[in-house]
C-alpha cells in the first residue's frame, strides 16, 4: 500500500508538471471513438518512421530487416516501461499533451498523434530522440548505432556506388507522361473508372534512383558472375561469399522499409483530412472499421503494384542481367502478362511488384521529404475520391432520410476483391 500511495503520488507531481506546460486534447476530440483511434495510429506510425530514420547506421548490421524488428521491439518496449513504472513518463512528459489516464501506454500514442496535428513535425522527431535513446540506454536491441564498418564492406559499398551511377536508366519511361500516360482504372465493364495519375516525381541522385530501381532481392544479379559489378568485385580480390552478399541486401532493404512506413504515416495524416471534409465529415457510419478499411485499402499490395507497373518501375533500371533474372525467375507472369491457376504465385509476384513502389516512395522521401509527401497525397486524393454518389446508400432512419456510403463496395472496385 505504502509502495502505491508513492507510485500515485509521483503520478501526481508529473500530470501537474506537464499540465502547467503542455495544454490538453480537446474533449471534444477524446469523446470520438474514431477520432481517438486515428491519433493512436497517427502517433504509432509517425513515431516509427522518425525511429526508423534515426536507427540507418544500423544497416550494415542487418539492414531494414533489422531495423524494423528494433522498431517494433521499441514499441513493445514503450508499451511495458509505460504499464510498469514513471521512468518513461517522466522522460517525455515535459513534451506530451497526456489527459486522462496517464498510464494506459495508448494515451502516450494519442498525444504523439495530437502533437502532429498542432505542432511542428520537428517536435515530434526530438520525441523520438528521446525514446529511441531511453530504450538503447536499458539495453534494447543489443546494436550499436555506432558500430564501425569493416574495409571490406567499405569496398564493396564503393564499388556498388561506381555500378549505381553507372548503370542506363530509362528516364523516358519514369518521367515523360506523354510516351506511356499514368493511369490505373477501378472497377469492371461500364462502371470502370480511369483515374489518372500525377507525374512521377523525379529523384536527381542517380545513386539513390539506381537503387531505388533495383529491387531489394534482385541484389543476387549484381553477384552472378558475368555481372559487371561481381567483376569488379573479383579484380580487388573480394570473395563473392555470403558476406559480400548481405552489404548490398542489406543496403537496398532500408529504402523498402522506409517506404513502407512513410504511406503508412502519410495515410494515417490523409484519412483525418479526408474524414473532416463534406460530405464524407456527415457521414455517421464512418468510424474506426471504415476508417481501418480505408487505410488497409490504401497499403494492398494489389494497388501498389497497379502503381508501380503505371510509372513503370519495375522496368526503368537498363540492366540486360537484373531484368533477365526478374522476369524469367521472380515475375514470369507479370512480365509475359498472363495469369498463373496458382493464387499463391499469383500473390507473390504482385508482392514482389509492389515493393518497387516502396523503395521509390522511400528513395523520394529520404531525398525530398516535402515532394513526397505532397506526390502521395494527390494520389491518395485521386483514389479516396472516387467515393462518390455511386456509392451512395440511401435509407430510411426514424422516419427521415439519411445516406452513406459504401466504403467497402468502393475497396473491392479498387483491389478487386473483399478483404
């Protein structure tokens, strides 16, 4: 008992701290259930990309792979410190808008969210400082963001550097509009729709384009023999072995895991504005299963391959040997255009396709952080709005008309199929 009384009365002086610096979320905005699930997620994700950035030196320790495992393990981390003791708390609190119940780990996560909507991205990347270093500190991860790199490795990463500027991109193909038109078309027969795309923005590092173009398990092509990479590997005498392998491996997953957590950030962001607008804001069927709906929707790897064959990434890299082994071994029936009876294979070939948007939305992001993120939201745009009269439902509520819209029809339109 004595052990509590303390615990609350150290909870006290910290709510009273933080309260006299930092001022609440609006009632208004914790009484919806939606509303406080979409700054959950909006912290969630935002706090994991800014993570996920800071912890690049860990690269050479395993790639993005790792990086993501660590990621997650700081969120489980934060979640345990939160439930257990104030360490934590008192650690970020000087930085959060918390109400409520300070010790349920969620309430963490929604002040992050809250913190997006009112204050400067920059706050929120200090936050991440904050936690990314309180969790190194009491041992998480067991990496060393500073570990040094080998003079092998070192070589190798020179070497790919020399392949990556040196390589044909075909530049027409990325970014001339009128050779190949951008659009992706939603639904079938009569109610087909075309929604035409925004121009690819260009990325101006054509080491960063290079990789962003080379996809993340086509790393083995650069090591097959005839390569010109592998040769210059071979004439500095550095042993094609496993080793060698994962430098490049690794390299080229951090772009695809950057990505994958910048659209789910960036949908996280959208879906509010888009929820807040007429006249999906009178729409009182939308909720948090709309609301996940839409944003699963949005991360399909069905849609993100439609993209990333519309700006044709999966072809621009000008490599005879990494394009002999990717349509002969990886995507056979993507790149003939036809069809396996095999669901599984099917499944896997649209994965594959679709990382190539991952890696260039990631590619861009690291780049131009700003162009990215106003590229994304015009395709989120372009797609979400399609949500229109056609879907509308109209029914009869207590003896007065009301409508909304069907938010799934529109998702299977989109992918295809229900989920």
């Amino acid at each position: 008992m004595n052990i509590n009384r303390a615990f609350c009365a150290q909870l006290r002086q910290v709510r009273l701290r933080h309260t006299m610096a930092n001022p609440l979320i609006p009632t208004e905005m914790l009484l919806s259930a939606w509303l406080r699930h979409h700054l959950f997620i909006l912290g969630f994700d935002k706090l994991k990309l800014h993570a996920y950035k800071k912890l690049s030196s860990l690269i050479s320790q395993g790639g993005g792979g790792v990086i993501k495992n660590v990621v997650f393990d700081m969120s489980l981390f934060v979640k345990r410190e939160w439930n257990n003791n104030l360490d934590l708390l008192q650690h970020v609190a000087p930085d959060l808008t918390l109400n409520l119940n300070m010790l349920d780990f969620k309430w963490f996560y929604i002040s992050v969210g809250y913190m997006m909507l009112t204050q400067p991205e920059s706050k929120v990347e200090l936050l991440t400082d904050k936690v990314v270093n309180f969790y190194l500190d009491l041992g998480g991860g067991h990496l060393l963001l500073d570990a040094p790199i080998g003079n092998t490795e070192k070589q190798i990463l020179k070497l790919a550097a020399k392949y990556y500027k040196s390589v044909k991109i075909n530049y027409r193909a990325l970014y001339d509009p009128n050779l190949d038109p951008r659009f992706i078309t939603v639904g079938e027969g009569t109610s087909a729709v075309t929604i035409c795309l925004p121009d690819l923005p260009k990325i101006n590092s054509k080491h960063l384009l290079a990789k962003a173009l080379l996809h993340k398990e086509l790393y083995r092509a650069v090591f097959l023999v005839d390569h010109p990479f592998c040769q210059s590997l071979m004439r500095q005498n550095i042993s094609i072995n496993r080793s060698a392998l994962n430098v490049i491996r690794y390299d080229l997953l951090f772009l695809d895991g950057l990505g994958d957590f910048f659209l789910a950030t960036e949908s996280s962001e959208f879906l509010y504005k888009f929820r807040s607008l007429k006249p999906y804001s009178e729409d009182a069927s939308f909720g948090k299963k709309t609301y996940t709906l839409l944003k699963t929707i949005l991360a399909t790897n069905t849609l993100l391959l439609r993209l990333a064959v519309a700006y044709n990434l999966h072809t621009a890299l000008d490599d005879n040997i990494v394009s002999g082994l990717l349509n002969d071994s990886y995507i056979p029936y993507i790149s003939s255009g036809m069809v396996s009876n095999d669901p599984l294979v099917m499944k896997y070939e649209e994965e594959f396709v679709a990382d190539y948007f991952e890696q260039y939305v990631g590619a861009l992001y690291l780049e131009q952080p700003e162009v990215a993120k106003e590229w994304i939201n015009i395709l989120f745009e372009r797609i979400l709005f399609l949500i229109s009269d056609s879907y509308k439902v109209i029914h009869r509520r207590r003896k007065l008309l009301a409508s909304h819209y069907d938010y799934r029809a529109w998702s299977v339109d989109v992918i295809g199929r229900s989920i």
